[in-house]
C-alpha cells in the first residue's frame, strides 16, 4: 500500500512518541497521537508552581555532547537554542573536607591525555588513582562481571577514584548505585562519552522542559499534521490480519499500524504480556529563597552528601531575580526519613556548600518520581503481534539506559520500522 494511506497511531505522548510521530508524518502518513494526560511529554512534562509562578520540571535534565539524536531533534526543531553546553567536561564537586573541586579536562590536551590530566589534579588523587583509569580504560572492551561493583572489584580499581568519579557518572546515567548497575551497559555509556572532548561535555536546558523541548516538537508535530490527542487514554488494542483497533473512550478505531511508546508495564498490560518490569525512582527536592543562593556552577555534584547532584535552576534558566531556585537531586533514593528530615539534610548540605549558614526557603516542594526510570534488565523485549511496533523504554543488559538521549532513538527506531513495514 502506497505509504500517504497509512494510517498509524502513537500511544504515548512522551519524546520517543512525539518522535516517532514526526518522523512518520514526515513521510507523509497519517499519525494520530493518543496522550492519556492532559499535556504532553511525559517525563519530560513541567508544571505551574504558583507560590514562584513559575513552571518548573519535576527533576532537572542534564545531558551529554555524546546524545547525538537529541542534538540532532533538537536542531531539527528550532530548539537548540534552549539548551546550554560546556565547552569541554567539567564535573564540579564538592565534599566537606574537600570543599569544592572539579574533574576538569583541558582543550589544549587530546581527550585521552585530558582526562588522565584531570583525574591526576583532583585531590586525594594523583599517582594514587591514576593507574587505575587506565586499568578501567583497559577492562571496559571485555567486561565478564554483571554489575559495575563486580567489575570495580576485578579490575582493581582504586576506591578514590570510584568514589569521585564512577559513582557519580553511575548514578547520574544509570540512576542506579554501582552495585546494581548492569556493568555492560555502563560501560557502553563512559566509551560513548569519554570518546573526544565534544561528547563528554555537559549541556542543560535553559527553560523548562516543557518549553524548552516538548511545544516546539508539538508544534512541528501539527505542521506535519499530527492529529494530537491529549486525555486520550488507549484503553484496549486488538491486532488482528488487517491492522490493529485502538480502544478510547471515544470509540474504536482502525490503524494500518500502531507503535506503543507509553511505558513497558501498560505495553503489556495492552498486549496480555506477563513480564516483571523493574523501575528505579528519583527524587527531586526544589527549594526557593528570597535571596541570591549562587553555587560556583549551574550544578554541584556531591560526594558524601544525601542529596548527589545541586542544581541552581535559576543559574541554568539565566533568571535575573533576586530570587533563587535550587533543586537537589536524589537518584535510586532509598532514604526512608520523613519528608521534612530530607529537606532539612539537603537544606544543611546546600548551606555548606554555598556558605550561607543562614539559608532558608521560602517555598520547598519534593517531588519524588516513583517510575523515573526502567532499570537494564535481563529480560528481553516481549515479541510483538503483527501491526504493533515496540518503542517503550526497556533496556536489556548491555544496551544504553534509560535516558532522553534513548527515548529519541526509540522514537526513530519505531518510525523506521513502520515505513519499512510499509513498503
Ligand atoms: C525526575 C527525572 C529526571 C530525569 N533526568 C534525566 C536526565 O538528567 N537526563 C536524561 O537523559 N534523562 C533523564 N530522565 C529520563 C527521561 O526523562 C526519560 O527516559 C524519557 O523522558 C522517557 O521518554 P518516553 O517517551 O520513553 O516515556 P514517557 O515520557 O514516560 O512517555 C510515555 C507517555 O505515555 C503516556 N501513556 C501511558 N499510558 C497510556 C495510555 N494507555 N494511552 C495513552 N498514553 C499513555 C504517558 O502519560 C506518557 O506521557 C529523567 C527522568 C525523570 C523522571
């Protein structure tokens, strides 16, 4: 059948949905997309915080020069200019003996060299952990062990060095701690970044997400005549020989195809699969101050510290105000404290850090996302029935995690399955 009269549905309007939409309605197809949320993006979605009027994302994004799709959907959406970038990696930390430091690579050295530079300078490192990146480096082509702590184990790899810089990246890219980290796939993630100076730098959004990336690829969605559905929940599929229905509380509706890209656990929900769907939280405590709370850089890492990433959003959005906003980050929280013991912690740290004793908010708000993300797992993708397209994030041991980075490639990959079905 001749491609312009295909019709395919998107259930899910998060990025690998909104990706996948444009992609296929750039082939000329007729997408529609089905949202069961009022708005769109899903992870990725912001909300009013009326005490700041502001908006303001659950959790911050951070991304890496090596999310090359990203960077190339964000270019091809006019939305480059809402993100921010490093020059080159520079990894700010701060621990209480320590106080602020950095992992910092130098543009006049080849990244290689860089970044054994870097480690070298950073305190309590030195010839102490230097030996140790390199026996990483080594490793990284055969790893036997499952998780990154088995890996950290065999490879002999200093605890300094660990401590200051894998933990960190673990957390941070897999949101897991290393010793539930699928060690195949974090290796994947440090030879995609740590490859030259372009990708291992850090960017971040200078508007909330919802600004920032979702209404301009919702608006390129409808140029490309995207029918957009929000508060659409897909309740029921049925594929049979011709296609597949899709079930709303508006009706039934025949499509050519339908790509699934809500999460794994409703995939299978849709589809009669039984399947265990692992999933890993992160928390997000924002607080505002009505004074200036400036860290050193738009974020901190930090070592030791319950909250492990201190984002100043005020810095990053560029605000002029004499207002801050700053939000902590708690990737695989497992704290079982109450909720005004975890500000109160974080609220101490971020006083340490800035050197402002006499910090106190004026508004907070925690957010914990229970289904922040889908941990790498062994279990493979379930096997899809004919019409349907699998988009969802589930990534299986030794593949990239879970990342917005993932979710566009998802998008694309499902697209290009769709046209390939077509033709
Ligand atoms: C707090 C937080 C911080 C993060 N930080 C980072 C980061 O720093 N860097 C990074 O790269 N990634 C980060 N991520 C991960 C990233 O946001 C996600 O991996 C990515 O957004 C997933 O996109 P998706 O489209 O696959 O899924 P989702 O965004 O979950 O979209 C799925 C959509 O499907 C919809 N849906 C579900 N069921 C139905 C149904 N029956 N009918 C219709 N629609 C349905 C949902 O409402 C949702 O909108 C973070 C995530 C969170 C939550």
């Amino acid at each position: 059948m001749n491609s312009t009269a295909q019709h395919i549905a998107v259930i899910g309007g998060g990025l690998a949905g909104l990706t996948a939409a444009l992609d296929i309605a750039k082939q000329g197809m007729h997408v529609d997309l089905y949202e069961s949320a009022p708005s769109l993006g899903g992870r990725t979605q912001s909300f009013f915080h009326h005490p700041s009027q502001s908006w303001v994302d659950h959790g911050p994004h951070l991304l890496i020069g090596a999310y090359h799709h990203t960077i190339a959907l964000l270019k091809d959406i006019d939305a480059l200019q809402n993100t921010q970038w490093q020059n080159s990696l520079n990894l700010p930390l701060w621990d209480m003996q320590r106080g602020h430091f950095s992992l910092t690579t130098s543009k006049l050295l080849p990244f290689p060299l860089a970044q054994m530079h870097a480690v070298y300078k950073m305190p309590h490192h030195g010839m102490k952990t230097l030996p140790s990146l390199l026996r990483m480096a080594l490793s990284m082509k055969n790893i036997s062990s499952d998780k990154v702590s088995d890996w950290m184990i065999k490879a002999n790899i200093h605890p300094n060095l660990q401590r200051d810089m894998l933990e960190v990246l673990c957390l941070a890219a897999m949101n897991e701690h290393m010793h539930a980290a699928n060690a195949a796939s974090f290796a994947q993630v440090l030879q995609q970044a740590f490859s030259t100076h372009h990708t291992a730098r850090l960017g971040w959004f200078t508007k909330p997400l919802s600004q920032a990336l979702i209404q301009p690829l919702e608006s390129h969605c409808k140029t490309r005549g995207v029918h957009i559905h929000t508060s659409s929940r897909v309740l029921a599929l049925h594929a049979h020989q011709h296609g597949c229905d899709v079930k709303t509380r508006l009706g039934k509706k025949h499509y050519h195809q339908v790509i699934l890209a809500c999460s794994p656990s409703i995939r299978n929900k849709l589809l009669h699969i039984e399947q265990p769907i692992a999933t890993q939280s992160i928390t997000n405590i924002h607080l505002w101050f009505d004074q200036q709370v400036t860290l050193q850089t738009p974020f901190v890492g930090g070592i030791g510290t319950y909250g492990q990433w201190f984002f100043d959003i005020s810095q990053q959005f560029n605000t002029k105000a004499s207002s801050s906003h700053i939000c902590a980050v708690i990737s695989a929280d497992k704290s079982k404290s109450s909720k005004t013991k975890k500000v109160h912690t974080v609220l101490q740290e971020l006083q340490h850090i800035t050197q402002q004793p006499q910090l106190q908010p004026i508004s907070q708000r925690i957010i914990t996302v229970q289904t922040a993300t889908h941990c790498v797992c062994p279990i493979a993708r379930p096997n899809m029935p004919k019409h349907t397209i699998d988009a969802c994030e589930q990534p299986t041991e030794g593949e990239l995690p879970a990342t917005i980075e993932t979710a566009v490639l998802r998008g694309h990959r499902a697209a290009q399955q769709c046209l390939t079905n077509t033709n």
